[in-house]
C-alpha cells in the first residue's frame, strides 16, 4: 500500500508535467495518481483498522 502511495507522488509530479507542456495525456496521469492514493490510504486503513481501533480505545 505504502509503495501505491508513492506511485501516486510520482505519477502526480510526472502528470503535472506532461500537463504544463500541453500533452492530453497529464489529465490521465493525474486522474491515475488520485485513484492510486485513495486506494493506498483506503488500504492501509483497512489493513490496520484494529490497531487503529485499539489505539483510540
């Protein structure tokens, strides 16, 4: 999930590039990075939820 979440950094970074120079394809990129957040964060959060539960417990 960690290595997800800094795909999505890369990918963002990278898109933002492709965006500024006017190629079509930085929205893809982007939209790519943000799927890859959400579903790093989303699975951390489920993968430690009881930790998470414990911790405030």
């Amino acid at each position: 999930m960690l290595k997800l979440i800094l795909l999505s950094f890369w990918g963002a970074i990278l898109g933002s590039y492709f965006k500024i120079n006017g190629n079509p394809n930085g929205d893809i990129i982007l939209a790519c990075a943000i799927i890859f957040k959400f579903t790093g964060i989303i699975g951390l959060l489920y993968f430690n939820r009881k930790k998470i539960v414990e911790f405030l417990n």
